[in-house]
C-alpha cells in the first residue's frame, strides 16, 4: 500500500520503525513542527492497538487506567477488540467493564474523552517502552 502523505501516513510510516529511529525523527520533528509532531503522535496509536498487548502488558496498562473509561471508550470499538479484551480479564473486571459499555447512553464528548485519556496512556507507556505494539509480530520482546 503506498503511502499518500499527511499526519496520518506518517504516522503510519513512524509506528514501522525501531522505537529509537521513531523516537530520533519525531524529536526532529517537535523542533521543526511542534503542532505536527503532536498531531502525528496521537496517530500512531489507536484503541484498536490494545488487541496487540500481550497479557503481561495489557495487566500493566489496567493498572493505570480506570475501568469505567475503559468501558466508555470501548463502546465505539470493533467487536473484534472487545472480545479480544474481555477474554484476557478476569470476571470481576469483565463484569464491571461490560456494565459502563452496555450501560445507559452517554454523551458522545465524555465517550471520546475516555478515548483520549485511554490512548494517551497508551501512547505514553509505548514512548517510555512499557509497551511494545507489534502489529505485525515481527517485533521481539527481549
């Protein structure tokens, strides 16, 4: 698939690159853009990433995230990621998860606000290399 240009490409673009050649260009380029690289930052990763945790990583990642955002931010996932998620919980957190995303209807701003506090964290832990999204399985864990 070639790549058109934009943020999103970019994006696209950093996110299959070695986390230190990822992390050299977007330093180069909060210098030169700061707006862009923010912008390219919060691209890199998706709600949909989280399918790509392994189990010891998505247990870290719970530990900083409320359940009822989780939930919330879930709600406009793919069923793919849901049940991907679900089956990785225990019940206690399944239940509780389960209750926010089948709950009454919520507003759509304080849904996509529990998007963004979800995938800032996540952003977050993969800068600091808690976390490694290997999207394609050829990342490996050392």
């Amino acid at each position: 698939m070639p790549f058109q240009g934009g943020p999103k490409e970019a994006a696209r673009m950093l996110a299959l690159l070695d986390p230190q050649s990822r992390q050299r260009i977007l330093t180069e380029l909060e210098i030169k853009d700061p707006k862009t690289a923010q912008v390219v930052r919060t691209l890199m990763v998706t709600l949909e990433d989280l399918q790509f945790l392994t189990v010891r990583m998505l247990q870290e990642f719970l530990k900083t995230v409320s359940l009822r955002e989780l939930g919330l931010a879930l709600r406009r996932s793919s069923p793919e990621l849901k049940r991907h998620l679900m089956s990785q919980l225990s019940l206690r957190m399944q239940e509780e998860i389960q209750e926010v995303m089948l709950g009454p209807p919520q507003p759509k701003n304080i849904v996509e606000e529990a998007e963004k506090k979800i995938l800032k964290i996540l952003l977050e832990k993969v800068e600091k290399g808690e976390i490694v999204l290997s999207k394609d399985g050829k990342e490996q864990l050392v």
